[in-house]
C-alpha cells in the first residue's frame, strides 16, 4: 500500500501546535493539519498546506486567533484547501489587541468630567491605550465620492462595536441658512463653508477639538463627515474645517447634519470619545464595567486569497478589525461558507481588486464619483469612482467564487463587494453571494457602500436577508446579472433619491434580472424607491417580485428604455411606478455627441457582436429617438391598494393584462404577503397567465 504521507509530526511553531496526519492515497481522504489557537501557526499551517498534494484541510480548535497582519493564502500544490472549525468549537479570528481590564478606570481629570453631562459623571469610563499601541488611527472624512478606507481605531465592548457619541442621538438637525456654500467659486476662492444652525445645544460645546460633522449638506443620495473648524455661538454659525464633496444647501428636508465625537454628548451606553493625542478613549458602558475590550488595530485584510483556486473558509468568526474581513483576486472556486463576519471597519468580504488615485483627487473635481485610479489589490479605495469613468474597468475578480450561508453585520463600509467578468466580451464570471443575512453594515460610510456592490458580466445575488442600513441594499454595474429570491428590508432609511436595488447612467448595461424578491417597509419620507433603474437604464427583466410597502416610488424608470416588468405584486402604496423622460428635458446632454452615453457605446463597440448580437436594440440607439422611453412593456402585474399606478405619460409605457384593485385579490393573508394566494384566488381570473410566486424560496434559510 502507497501512502502519500507517512508524518506524524508535532512542531511547536510560536504559540501554536500543529498536527500533520497522513492520507492513505487509497483512499480519498484528506490531509488534515490541525492547528491550535495561535494566529501564526495558521499562517505557517498554510505555508505547510501549500507543498501539499490531493485534498488538504486546516482544522483549528477553538479558540481566539489575533493577527497583526494579513492571514496569506495563495498558490498551493493541493488540489483543495479547507480552513474549518472543529465540529462544535468556536473560532475567531480578528485583528485586534485586548485592552487589560486595569486599563478601564472611572475618568478623574477635571477638565474631561467638567464637559460631561451630570447625569454621567462618575459613569464614563476611561480607556488608556498608551503602552498597547504607538498610536490610534483618528477619525478621517468618509462619504459619498470619498475613497473608501479602513476606519479609525475602534473599542469593541463585550462582542459590540462602540459609536461615536452623536448630537442628536436619533436624529438630524436642519441646515439653516448658507452664508458659505462650499460651491466652485469658494474652492477656487479658499472659501470655507459656513452655515447656520437652530438649536440651543451647539452653543453649549464647550471645545470643537476633533469634533466632525456629518449628514446631507446638498443632496439626499450623498452624505458626508467633516471636520468642524469652529462654532461661533453669537451668530449661531458652523464652520467646517474642509470642503464637502458638493457644498452647502439648505430649503429641502433631508438636508440635515448632526455632530460626532463630543464629550459633551455621551449621553446613552455604548457611545465613545477618541481623543488621538493623549492615546484615550471616553465610552459609557451598558450597566456594569464591562468584561472584554478590545481595540480594533489591523488595517489591512484579516485574511488574503490571491492567485489561486479551489478554496474553501467555513464555520470561523471574522472580526474585529479596522479593514476589509476577507480578500480575493484572481481566484477560482474559491468560497467563504458559513462563517460569521463582523465588527470590522470596512467592506465584510471583497472578490476583486480596488483602486487608489491619491494624486487625481482634486476639490475641484467635477464631480465627486469621478474620481479612480490605478488597480490596487486589497482595498477598496476609489474603485467606484474609478468604474464611473472606466465602465469596463476588470477588477480581476476570477470566477466561480462566492459567499454562501454567512452572517454579515456590523461593518463599516457594505458587505460584500462582488467584481468579475469582462465587459467588453461578455463572459461571465458567475461570482456569487448566496444564502447570508446581511445588516447594519454602514456604521461608517454610508451613501454608495450597499449590502453587495455586484460589477462585471454575469454574477448573482440569491436567498439573503439584507436589512437595516441608511442607503442601498444592492447597487450593480455591468451585464447578465441576476438578483433573486432576496429579502429586502429596512433599508434607504436615510436618503433621497435612491433605490434598494440601484443602477443607471450606462444604457449598455443590459441583460440583468431583478426575481422573486420581497421588498417591504421602505420609507416613504423621501423619494426611496425599491428597484431603480437611474438616468436612462435600459433592458432589465424584472418579474414575480413583491413590492409590500416599498417606499414613496417602488418602481423609477429614469427615461431609459426595454425594461420588462410582469407577474409583480405591489401593495399598499401611493404609486407604483415612476417613467419620466429626463433624456428629453434637464439630462438631455448625457445625448450629446462625445457625452457620457457615447462614450461608454464606444468603449464596448455596441454594433459589433458580442454586444450587437446579445443586444440588438442597442445598434439602432441613436436611430430611434433615444430621448424618448420605449418598450416599457408592463404587463400581467397585479396592484393591490396603489392609489396611482403611474406617475409619469402613459405613451412611456405600454401597458396590458394588469389588474388594479382596492378588493382582496385572494391573499391568504394581505398582512403577510408571502403566505401567498387562495387556491382559486381571483387573481388567477383577473390576470391572464398570473402564476404563483416560489414565496418559499425567498430569503435566507439561516436563522
């Protein structure tokens, strides 16, 4: 009998113990190496794993594995590689320091107590970090149009993210009058914004040291954070110490701004004061001194996948760290399985390389999504910048990977950012995430940093869960997509003009499929919008999905053209969709010759094959009076309680075999839309060729 390995080694590799057992090749067992808590044996367990041959796994008991540096996983001999927990074992891997408990002591020093509320004092507690670390990474601008980075130094407190303490606490304060918008001319000038604020309590700050601002100073789909210079409590002024990404408005009700990072205003448990310069956090804890604390170090990725494939991460805890939770580029079958990601300070898992562009950055830039840069592997950086003037931009993604049955939460930056394919031949990548719960990942950066950032050519979003964010749950580029089966909630809390599912400015990008998705208790405050497709989206399929409360305009058409919309369910609703034809009035110049649409046609040579035989449509665009909507077929859908089907011209649309009623239809329960339809619902009647939604496939199966 041959035996591919004949070890039985015990190395005890700093801190860490690992077993190597050998496979009889008769059998088609793996090599297992077993590693014990120690963040550097994993690291020399796969450098042990990558002379391996045939199946290898990385069994790690459980325990807590802290890394200062990216965990490396890249080309190995094997045939597959699975790092797992040990059956029934808990295992963490993060990237931060544990703070000694007799570092955390009541705060004595008088200046600090004197700008607590009364009702803390004696509460707030203390954290010095002097002596755990050389510094702490301070707060940094974050926003829409912004580079997309590692957060600043974070406590994280029994399992939980702090937060910044804020004024106010659930809310946002409107803008009063501009004195200094912020606008090109005051860049050029070095014009500094000003506006003026309403409230007593701004008044009452007693030091504006490494206070920010943040909020949506012009428009609802772009917020910011900023320094603040100075308050000048005489005239009820703010100064900003930057510029925004636009400037200053004021007139509208989503333009609000509230305060981050004042003694003053620690006021509820779990807020928290960095203070940079003396190596300190401030943070009020939830009842009794807590007992773990831990501080977020690691910038880079927990752990790196590049340059290889048949990769498996399954059953590990990811956390705690100020970057990206897994990374990969250039990657085959490659998939992160049934782990949990979360506090991190940035993007949960990235499949594809980002940019950075430092030096074109410019205040004066024309527009902040402008930006980009050079590829630049494990971050996000400009990236999304970067596809706005590249829209064929290779990320370099691979294919075949994914994240399945993953727990996503508490992340800084979105949760999964999902490259792959290649836009100017159309092959798909087939990247996937698929079965995870996603929620509360902008803690950070919000606007333009969604639950899944899908680019590329033919990758997927099926069966999650994706709640509870301030801005998008799925924002897409690229062709041949497909969203389905997802459970959206909870999601655009906060902005204006923008959709749970968002694309647009790029009528090349067609082939996508929007399915069998539930989207439910969207706001209705501002203008939220559950599938929308921007500035003259073109040739999407959207069908069986359930549009349930699903904010103010649950369908936007932005004048473009070919959309397919059938077999839908909206309910209870004051519209339910929106066609305008902007290409003929305030967008008409995205037409002009060696504008934005000619160019991206060009870019993917849009009358030759692959593009003129996967899109016919496309070959006449110009011919056929672009400005105008066409070929909105609006068919076999069913509206429940809508006051006004469409806002917008009917010759927009064509619309047939719909039915609009204020009568049940049939639901089982009207309250629950997915207990589906009444056998011999009236539906069925009124809707030639109605047919039953998979209600059961929708959302994720975790629990």
């Amino acid at each position: 009998m041959k035996l591919k390995y004949l070890l039985s080694v015990v190395a005890l590799w700093l801190g860490g113990t690992v077993f190597v057992y050998g496979a009889d090749e008769s059998h088609d067992s793996p090599t297992t190496i077993t590693v014990n808590p120690g963040t550097t044996s994993l690291q020399q367990a796969i450098r042990r794993a990558s002379g391996l041959t045939g199946d290898v796994v990385i069994e790690m008991k459980g325990g807590e594995y802290r890394t200062e540096k990216t965990i490396e996983i890249g080309q190995g001999a094997w045939n597959s590689l699975r790092i797992r927990s040990r059956a029934g074992e808990h295992v963490s891997i993060s990237g931060d320091k544990v703070i000694p408990l007799n570092r955390i002591r009541p705060v004595k020093d008088k200046k600090v107590l004197a700008r607590l509320q009364e009702s803390v004092r004696g509460k707030v507690m203390e954290v010095d970090c002097r002596g755990i670390v050389d510094t702490l990474a301070n707060i940094h601008p974050s926003g829409f149009g912004r580079k997309s980075l590692p957060s600043w130094s974070e406590l994280i407190v029994d399992k939980e993210p702090l937060h910044l303490s804020r004024w106010p606490n659930d809310s946002m304060a409107l803008i009063g009058r501009v004195d200094v918008s912020g606008g090109l001319e005051d860049k050029k000038a070095g014009r500094l914004p000003v506006f003026h604020y309403q409230e007593e309590r701004p008044s009452q700050w007693k030091s504006t040291d490494n206070i920010w601002i943040g909020g949506y100073f012009g428009y609802g789909y772009a917020d910011d954070m900023i320094p603040l210079r100075s308050i000048r409590a005489e005239d009820s002024t703010i100064h900003v110490g930057m510029f925004t990404t636009y400037q200053f408005f004021t007139g509208a009700d989503f333009r609000r701004w509230f305060a981050l990072n004042l003694l003053e205003e620690i006021d509820r448990p779990g807020e928290f004061v960095i203070d940079p310069l003396s190596r300190k956090f401030y943070f009020l804890p939830d009842g009794e001194k807590p007992s773990n604390v831990c501080l977020t170090v690691l910038e880079t990725p927990v752990i790196a996948i590049e340059g290889c494939r048949n990769v498996t991460i399954e059953g590990i805890t990811i956390e705690n760290s100020r970057g990206i939770g897994v990374y990969m580029d250039n990657t085959e079958h490659v998939v992160v399985q049934g782990c949990t990601i979360r506090n991190l300070g940035n993007v949960g898992v990235c499949i594809g390389k980002g940019t950075d562009s430092s030096e074109k950055q410019s205040p004066l830039h024309k527009h902040a999504m402008e930006a980009g840069g050079e590829l630049c592997g494990r971050v996000i950086g400009d990236m999304m910048g970067e596809i706005y003037e590249n829209t064929v931009l290779d990320r370099q993604a691979g294919k075949h990977n994914g994240v399945k049955d993953c727990y996503i939460y508490n992340t800084g930056a979105g949760g999964v950012s999902l490259g792959g394919g290649n836009r100017l031949t159309l092959e798909r990548s087939d990247n996937f995430v698929e079965n995870c719960k996603i929620s509360r990942y902008n803690r950070i950066e919000k606007s333009y940093r969604p639950g899944v950032w899908m680019d590329g050519v033919g990758n997927r979003v099926t069966r999650c869960d994706i709640s509870d964010a301030p801005s998008m749950a799925i924002l897409f580029h690229g062709n041949e997509h497909v969203i389905e089966y997802c459970d959206i909630t909870q999601v655009c809390q906060e902005v204006d003009d923008q959709g749970a599912i968002y694309y647009g400015r790029d009528p090349s990008e067609r082939g996508n499929v929007i399915r069998y998705n539930y989207f439910h208790e969207l706001s209705p405050r501002h203008r939220v919008t559950a599938t929308y497709h921007d500035d003259g989206a073109c040739g999407s399929e959207v069908y069986g999905n359930i549009y349930f409360k699903a904010g103010s305009l649950p369908v936007l058409i932005g004048g473009g053209m070919d959309h397919h919309y059938y077999n839908n369910i909206f309910i209870d609703s004051p519209t339910a969709i929106h066609i305008d034809n902007r290409l003929q009035n305030w967008a008409k110049s995205m037409l002009d010759k060696g504008g934005i649409y000619d160019e991206r046609f060009q870019v993917v040579n849009y009358t030759q094959p692959p593009y003129s035989v996967a899109y016919p449509e496309l070959v006449n665009y110009w011919q056929e009076d672009p400005a105008f909507p066409k070929r909105n077929r609006i068919h076999g859908n069913l509206f429940y309680k809508v006051t006004d089907v469409l806002r917008g011209n009917s010759q927009w649309g064509e619309f047939w075999n719909n039915w609009t009623t204020n009568e049940d239809p049939g639901f089982v329960d009207a309250s629950d839309p997915l207990k589906g339809f009444r056998k011999g619902a009236d539906v069925f009647k009124r809707i030639n060729g109605f047919e039953e939604i998979p209600y059961d496939k929708i959302g994720s199966t975790l629990e």
